[in-house]
C-alpha cells in the first residue's frame, strides 16, 4: 500500500499494494493548515498538561478537602492518560492508628454519639490521628453501652420466663382450694364408662405433660374446638404432684365432652420410682452440677470476655423447666403407655388450630418420631437449626459420632410409633448420653432435652410436612399473623410465653383466643386478654 499526501496537506491518495488503481481520496479542509500552527498547538496543548499535573500533584500532597476545578479534573483524568491509578494513604494511615494500643480516654469528654463527634471534628479542624483516636473512643463507649444494654435485657427477660406470674400463682391456688372443698372438682377423670376408651387404639390419643394449669387449658380446648370428631380423641393430661390437685380441678369443672380427658400425676404410675428410672437420678445431679459449673445468673452477668448472645444461652440453660420431669417424660412414653400403639405429644405452649387425625395417616415408615425438620425454612433464626447449633463440635465425643450439618428437627408436636420405639433401645441411650455430658461438666450441650434427644432419637426421625407444626413464635416477633394463622400446629417455644407480660402482642392473640376471659376463676385472678 502506498500513501500520497498533496504538499498543500488537502489531498491524501492512498494506492493499493498491488498495482491496482483504485484510491481513496480524503479531503481535510478548504483552509490552509500551516506547520507553524501545528507546532504551536503542541506546544500550548504541553505547557496545560504540565500546569494540570503540578496542580494534581500539589492537591494530592497537601490533602485539601476541596481542590480546585482544574486539579480535580488532573486528578480524575491525569491517571487514565497516564494508564496508572493513584490510591490514597488515608485508609492505611487509619488501619495503623486504630491498631495501636486501646484509647486513653476516660469516657468523659467522649463523644456520645455521632452528630457530637462530627461536629467537634469540624469545630477543632483535627489532624488525622486525632480523628482516628476520638472515632475509636467514641465507638468503644457506644460498644460498652451496647453490651450492657443487651445483657440487662436478657436478665430481665430470664427472671421473666423463669418466675411465675402472681396471676398463675393465683389460679392455681384457687383451684386446689376448690379440688379440697368441692367434690365437684374431684370426679374421677375420665368417668369410669370412659375409661375402657383410654387403651383403645381406634382412638386417637394425645398426650400432654405440664405443670401449667392455664397453659394446659389453652392445648386441651384448641385441640377439642378444632377436631372434626371431638368424640374420638383421647388426651391423657400428666402433671406432677404439687399440681395434680389443681389440674385436676380445672378439667373436673371444665368439661371438654365428648372429648375424653385423663389427668394424672406422676405418682399414680406404679412402676416410676426412682429405681427404675434413671433419668430423675440424672436429673437431680444435673441440677447440682450446673449450679455448681454455672456460678448462677450473677456470675454469668459479671463476665466481661464472653459475647452477650453466649451470655443470653447460659441465663436460659438456668430456666427451670430444663430440669423439670415434665421435659423429660416424653422419653418414657412407651413405660408409660404399654397398651398405646401409636400417640402424638403436645408441649404445653403449643396452639392447635385445625383437627389433628390425619396425622395417624402418617406412614412413619418404620421410623418412632415424625417431626418437623428446622433446616429447611426461610427464617434464619428458627428454621436454620442443625446439629452444630445443639451439639458442642469442639468435644471429640460429639466429633466423633455425629454430623454437625445434619439437620435437626422440632419438639414440641411429634407422631410417636410406640410400637416401634419398643423395639429400639432409645430410651437407654438418652438417659447414657446425660450421664455422659454430667461426666464432662455439661460440655456436651448445654441445656434443654432436645440436645439428647437429637442423640436419641439418630436414625429414628421421619421428616414431616412443615405444616404440622410452626416454631418461634416466642423467640421473634417478626412472623405475620396471616402466616402463622395458616399452620396447624403453632409453638411458642422461647422465653415470650403467650401468658407472661413479656409475650408478643400481636402474637398473643392467637393463644388468648382460646381463653374464656369471663370464667370466675380467670376473672378471680385477673388474668385479661392483654
């Protein structure tokens, strides 16, 4: 290819290599363009790429906050031409400054929020240093704040859950003044021609354990108003002996016919003694021993290393029920009913909002426990549970039996297969595995019966539909009422029990709704709806 180009700079001929005679012709302009203008323009156009440079250089080196319109375009600009980036040293000058040592400061003169701290960097024109210095100060008090805050906040919650409200307080002891002094409240339950129907397993059989009389109510009536044939269901109440009168009490009084209602307390079973059972021996050394590991809440409070959640876990493994018989009894249901081929056991802060025979449709295939998974869900609070959120992964005993990302599943609404439980030796396993953590100074879990009872139960779990039962509702108040009015099992599992004062408003009316607020004895003891 050859390239032609006229002496007047107007034409440009460009010839093909190949002696072809085609060419293409570029006209640049009618004006005259001289050498001497083209020298000048370069020579202009350097002399303003130096004045840019030097103005970039000067605003990068000086550090003004505002630099000026021609040095901002240097800035933005110069480092494209040049195929290069200029990075800051502010960040690292940063990161050095708040590494060092902790702040001196006292906290008195510390900014106590940002608008203070903004406006004392802009009145005081701070270098660097003094501005790193005053930031982590401040967000160190704010830190300490924080910590504090959340920690009272989850003592008072547990003295909250863990007490029992003066209206509880109150129904019970009204009830068994009356179970003492009206022969009313003292009919045997169920009425001796029922009786018959409580080993008959062409009904279907619930069976709930509590010491709460007001709670117990709640699960019995839901399950009865929302049953298709209330004449088939059979829920076997247990309860221990302090509440057994007042328990008692309450159902003789308040009949749930043609529902067929037995209450019984745990000394009205021949066989439970303490010889025989060795989870109430493991129970009452658990007690000793965690009083013993834990210090109590006040230790627990004073610790300053340990993470307020870590903290929120230790106050809960304090909670009562976790060393009540009515926690662990669900282990020795097959003891406790031999005639029973098949039962689902309701926990006492559950709701039951549609009937609950298609559960015994269920093909367990050949499994004991049908429960909810609570792996599987959208809420990463409740429904993200696996067993490295019960089990300590850390103790080789753990490490080396279980999968710390297999899922786990619900208590609280399970479909047990008697029958197949018997043939297992699930119940011995359990009650090894808490000799086993007492042996370890609790450090196999930490509270709760569900830790065991993932143990337990290993290999023996069938996997529900989710619509059985919903969980959380005491530990978030962030699930709708539309979505929890569409389960057919609701759990307030957490420390907002629907009873206490702590309870989640919008929540709690889906438990209160089953509540008669003008009974005598809930208007006696001025238990209301809110």
């Amino acid at each position: 290819m050859q390239l032609h180009i006229s002496p007047s700079l107007r034409h440009v001929t460009v010839l093909p290599a190949k002696g072809v005679r085609e060419f293409i012709k570029v006209k640049v302009g009618s004006k005259r363009l001289s050498y001497r203008m083209v020298f000048y323009s370069l020579l202009i156009l350097t002399f303003l790429l130096r004045f840019v440079f030097v103005l970039t250089a000067m605003d990068t080196i000086e550090g003004e906050r505002k630099c000026s319109t021609i040095g901002c375009v240097g800035k933005r600009l110069g480092p494209r031409i040049w195929g290069r980036r200029l990075e800051s040293t502010v960040p690292e000058e940063m990161y050095k400054i708040l590494a060092d040592s902790e702040s001196q400061e006292d906290g008195s003169d510390v900014p106590q929020s940002l608008e203070e701290f903004v406006a004392e960097m802009k009145s005081k024109r701070s270098d660097l240093k003094t501005f790193a210095h005053r930031l982590k100060a401040m967000v160190t008090l704010l830190e300490k704040k924080t910590r504090s805050a959340k920690i009272q906040e989850y003592l008072y919650r547990h003295v909250a859950s863990s007490s029992i409200p003066k209206q509880l307080h109150c129904l019970a002891l009204r009830l068994a003044n009356e179970h003492s002094t009206n022969a009313a409240a003292r009919l045997q339950l169920p009425a001796p021609e029922l009786v018959p129907y409580l080993v008959d397993n062409s009904f279907f059989h619930f069976v709930l354990a509590s010491d709460n009389v007001l709670a117990a109510s709640v699960v019995a009536s839901s399950l009865v108003r929302n049953s298709l044939r209330p004449e088939k269901v059979v829920l076997h109440i247990i309860t221990d002996r302090k509440t057994y009168s007042t328990m008692h009490a309450w159902f003789s009084l308040h009949s749930l016919s043609p529902a067929i209602i037995e209450v019984k307390g745990l000394h009205h079973f021949d066989w439970f003694t303490k010889g025989k059972v060795p989870v109430l021996e493991a129970m009452e050394k658990d007690q000793r021993v965690r009083s013993q590991f834990r210090g109590g809440s006040s230790a627990i409070v004073a610790n300053n290393t340990e993470k307020p959640h870590v903290i929120a876990s230790k106050l809960q493994a304090l909670s009562p029920k976790y060393n009540s018989m009515m926690n662990h009894i669900r282990i020795h249901l097959p003891e406790l009913y031999p005639s029973l081929n098949k039962i689902v056991f309701l926990d006492d802060d559950i709701v039951i909002q549609t009937d609950l025979s298609p559960l015994w449709d269920i093909d367990l295939k050949g499994k004991v426990n049908g429960a909810v998974a609570t792996c599987l869900g959208d809420d990463k609070l409740v429904m993200s549970k696996r067993f490295s959120s019960y089990l300590n992964f850390s103790h080789p005993l753990i490490k080396d039996n279980f999968d710390p990302n297999e899922c786990a599943w619900a208590y609280g609404m399970n479909i047990f297969d008697l029958d197949a439980w018997r043939k297992t030796n699930i119940s011995q396993t359990y009650n090894s595995w808490l000799h086993k953590n007492l042996k370890s100074d609790l450090s196999l879990w930490q509270l709760g019966t569900l830790p065991p009872g993932l143990i337990a139960f290993h290999g023996h779990v069938h996997i529900i539909n989710p619509f059985w039962h919903m969980l959380g509702l005491g530990y978030q108040d962030n699930t709708s009422i539309a979505d929890a009015e569409k389960a057919g099992v609701i759990h307030f599992n957490g420390r907002a029990k629907p009873w206490l004062d702590i309870a989640f408003p919008q929540l709690r009316t889906l438990w209160a709704k089953y509540v008669n607020f003008s009974d005598t004895f809930i208007k006696a003891c001025h238990i209301r709806a809110s």
